[in-house]
C-alpha cells in the first residue's frame, strides 16, 4: 500500500494508522505478517488503536486492538 504523505514503506506509527484505517484485506494482511516477526510492531499498533477505541463506531480500531491483545495474551 502507498501510504498517504509517506514516501517509504516501512510500518512507522503514521503508516501503521493509514494501513488500520484506510488499507484492504492485503494490506492487512501485510501489516499482519510483519506483526509476526516483530513483536515491536504490535506494541505500536496497540500504541495507535489506543488513540482510536473510545470511539465505537472505529471498527477497524477496535479489531486490531482485540487481535494485540489477544496475541500479546498468547506470548
């Protein structure tokens, strides 16, 4: 995924929120492979979901946060 206003591709915390909230199924699921292999990611997606959760209506937030937890529970 090209990321608005980013001219790389690494999962900074500004990319990490447009992948959440603008990306589809495979940019997901990028995001998601790469959660797997640095535990450091997923710090910073909770890090960017906790921003996000107290709106309900944030759906894609509130996914991500209950799969971070879900996985950190898992470690």
């Amino acid at each position: 995924m090209h990321h608005r206003h980013l001219n790389h591709q690494r999962f900074t915390l500004a990319a990490i929120d447009d992948v959440i909230s603008r990306g589809r199924w495979r940019d997901w699921a990028e995001l998601w492979r790469a959660v797997i292999q640095d535990q450091m990611l997923l710090e910073n997606v909770v890090r960017i979901c906790r921003a996000h959760v107290s709106d309900p209506y944030a759906q894609r937030y509130h996914f991500w946060m209950h799969y971070a937890d879900e996985r950190r529970a898992a470690s």
